[in-house]
C-alpha cells in the first residue's frame, strides 16, 4: 500500500518493536504516515524487512535512542507530526528487580521529554503505551478503569504507574496536549502473515512465546507456575488480547484524539478482550488450534504473580468505539505460524 506524500505522520518510539511494528501496520492501513524511532537495543531491523514484506513500501525510522533532546528536537522539526505513540520501553519484569535504575532512567526519561518537545513543536495528539500491571491483583473483576491502582510489584509496573501520574500532572498544568493512557492487558499473536512478530530475546518470560518455542522443540517442556489457585482449573487467568487488535486499538485512540478539541485533556483505558483465560486452557486452546502438543508440567507457583486479572472494555467500546475481534485460537495460531518462521 503506498502512501500519499501528505498522510499525517505519526511519530512512533519502539516502532520496531512487537506491539509498535503491528501497529506501524495499522496506521499505514488508517491512512497515516508513521515515523519510527527505534534504537533496536530491544527489537531487530529484521522488523524493518517484515514491515516492507507487509506494506510493500518502506517506513522512515530513525536508529536512535528517543532519550536525546537534540535528536529528537530534529526529528520533530523535520517531520512535523500531528501525534505521537509512546511505546519505546524496557518491559521485563524479573530484569527491572535486578536493574531497577535502568528502568526507572529508560522508561521515564523519554516520556517526560516528548512531554517537554510536544508543545515546542505544537503535537497535540498522544499516546501512551500502559498496562495492566498497575492494577495488581484487583479486588473487584473485571478490572474497570475506576479500579483502584496498587503498589506496583516490580519496578517495571511502578514505571507504568509514576508514567501515568507524569502525563496526568503535565497535563494538569495545561500543557497543550490530549493524551490517552492505553493499559494493556497480555498482548499475544503476530501478523497474519508472520512477517513480524514478538521476538523473545533470550528465554521467553512471557507464556505464549514459551508455549510456542516449547512446541517448536526449542525447550523441552513448559512449567505451569501454579495449579493451587481458586480458580477453575487452579491455574491463574488473564486476558489474553491480540497484537492486531491492539494495534488497532492504539489507531482509534488517536483519530479519537484529533477529532478531540484542542487543549489538555487525559484519560486511561483498558485494551483487552473482557474475557479470563486459565493458563491450561490457553495451552489446550493452542494444542486444538494447531495440532500440536505442548510438553508441559505444573510447577511451583511464580513469586509476584496475580491470580486473575482481566478487563472490563466497556470504556474502549464506548469511547474508543473499538473492540477485541480476534479469538485466542486465531492468535495462538498466528503466534504458531511465526514461530516456525523463526526455527
Ligand atoms: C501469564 C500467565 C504465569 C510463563 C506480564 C507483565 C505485563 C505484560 C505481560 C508488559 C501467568 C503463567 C507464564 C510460563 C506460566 N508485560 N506462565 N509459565 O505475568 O501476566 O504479565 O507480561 O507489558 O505487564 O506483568 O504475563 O505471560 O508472564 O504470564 O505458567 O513459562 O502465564 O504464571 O499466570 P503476566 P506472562
């Protein structure tokens, strides 16, 4: 798909990474012209070539680290954006208890310059890339955006959360910016066409990516962390929700937002599909969807782990006018045709 040399353009930090290059895509596909700005110190080029395969076109990215005023003033004085999606972040949640300075530097030094460039370059469109995390383990299910936050249980969560409060007094001082906080709940799934996808550098933390490198052969069996919890089958639930309709969800946030008018606005909403899954039935799920099994055995539980956690849309649907359409079959299924791309 080519793009007029007059689509709005759309500054995206982390633009190669897995939710920022699927939504790359969607941007492209809404009309806008996304500038990516990615120093692949947690992504690949590779990325790049996906995206080309995909869009049959390249996308602008900068190699550069989003933390560097000078650079990043240059960008926005030569691209001249309308909006800017935030992704660019360190998101391991074991690695930010051992490095918490790294995180707390990474993760909020860059936030609070695109704060300080917007205005200068009069961006009014943003948004932010959260999570769920800062729900902890809530006391009402499912979550809405009115659920109390609770302290954080890794440094990574506590980034999210202090990120929040950050753009909620930036803009409680009237910078001139409408900013919408998008709390994530378990991105899963790759492009349909497995030409991008998530990259799990080193061993994978997260459950699908285990759960695929583990059917590929690449791990010998998956642990379960827990089947003592009260819950159906004992094991913790989440809400799984596919990078596609992630990715589009971060689109109608930002035509929200330009339709919106000018001024200072911000508010947070909850991306996920409303509905728990038990971890065995994510792995029963992928094992029917693909045909392949998965070697696995229960475990001890995983220190820091919630019990159960999902959303409640309702806010997304009304304001975002914008719902999960993907099953877990068809996102563990596009997570499996990925995978085998990387054997
Ligand atoms: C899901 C479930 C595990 C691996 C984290 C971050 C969150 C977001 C997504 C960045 C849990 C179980 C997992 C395994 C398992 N990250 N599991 N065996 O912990 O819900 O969320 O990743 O934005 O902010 O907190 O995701 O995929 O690690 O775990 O049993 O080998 O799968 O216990 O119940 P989590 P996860």
């Amino acid at each position: 798909m080519t793009l007029s040399g007059n689509s709005p353009k759309i500054l995206v930090t982390g633009g190669a990474g897995f939710i920022g290059s699927h939504t790359v895509v969607s941007l492209v596909n809404a009309g806008f012209e996304p500038v990516i700005i990615d120093d692949f110190s947690n992504s690949e080029r590779s990325a790049l070539d996906g995206l080309r395969a995909i869009l049959g076109r390249d996308v602008t990215c900068y190699p550069v680290n989003c933390n560097d005023a000078e650079i990043m003033a240059d960008i926005f004085r030569k691209e001249a954006p309308i909006g800017v999606i935030h992704f660019a972040a360190n998101k391991a949640v074991g690695e930010s208890v051992a490095k918490p300075l790294k995180y707390y530097r990474n993760n909020l030094d860059p936030l609070m310059l695109l704060l300080e460039l917007m205005p200068q370059f009069s961006v009014q469109n943003f948004v932010f890339s959260s999570s769920c995390t800062v729900y902890g383990q809530p006391a009402q299910l499912p979550v809405t955006e009115e659920t109390p936050r609770l302290p954080a249980q890794s440094p990574y969560g506590n980034t999210k959360a202090i990120g929040e409060d950050i753009i909620r007094d930036a803009i409680a001082a009237q910078i001139p910016v409408k900013a919408l906080a998008l709390r994530y709940f378990n991105p899963i799934g790759a492009h349909p066409s497995a030409e991008i996808g998530e990259l799990p550098l080193g061993v994978p933390a997260n459950l699908v990516p285990f759960i695929t490198q583990t059917a590929a052969g690449i791990r010998p069996s998956l642990t379960v962390y827990g089947d003592d919890y009260n819950t159906p089958d004992g094991t913790c639930i989440r809400d799984y929700i596919d990078v596609g309709d992630l990715a589009d969800a971060h689109v109608q946030a930002l035509k929200k937002l330009i339709e919106a008018p000018a001024g200072a606005s911000y508010d947070v909403i909850n991306i996920g599909t409303g509905r728990g899954e038990t971890v065995l039935n994510v792995i029963r799920t992928f094992e029917e969807a693909t045909g392949v099994k998965v070697n696995y055995v229960i475990g001890p539980r995983r220190a820091g782990d919630v019990e159960q956690v999902y959303a409640d849309v309702t806010k997304a649907n009304r304001v975002l006018e914008w719902s999960a359409r993907r099953s877990l079959a068809e996102s563990l299924r596009d997570a499996w045709n990925w995978q085998k791309k990387l054997i």
